[in-house]
C-alpha cells in the first residue's frame, strides 16, 4: 500500500505505520508512505521526519480496528 504526499490530511489520518521489527505503531502523522519500498516521511511536533527502514520493515494500517467478537 502507498499513501501519497498529494492525497489528503483526512485520508491519510485514517492510517496508521507500523513497525514490523516489534510490531508498534511509528508515531506521528502520515505525509507519505510506502509499504514496497519501506520509505515514509512524518510530521512529529510539526517537523517532517523522514525514514527508511527497507522492504517489509513497515505496514500501513487502518487507525480504527473492527473486531469480529
């Protein structure tokens, strides 16, 4: 999955990047990611931040989980 600079802030906050290394989600707000590369760039105390963790290290998720039980 890729979320895009372009798209919306009300989109984007609809996800959410998690780390596969220990499975906790990355602080701060999406301005771009992408699952493929490992790339992201988040804004954290209004200051972009950018990462690259490499392929697989990240997946994007829905902010709201709906549980079956």
């Amino acid at each position: 999955m890729k979320l895009h600079a372009y798209q919306s802030a009300e989109a984007k906050h609809e996800y959410r990047v998690v780390s596969c290394y220990d499975y906790s989600d990355v602080e701060g707000e999406i301005v771009h990611a992408d699952e493929d590369t490992g790339e992201f760039t988040l804004t954290v105390n209004q200051e972009n931040k950018s990462f690259n963790v490499g392929p697989g290290g990240i997946r994007i998720l829905p902010r709201k989980v709906h549980r079956c039980w």
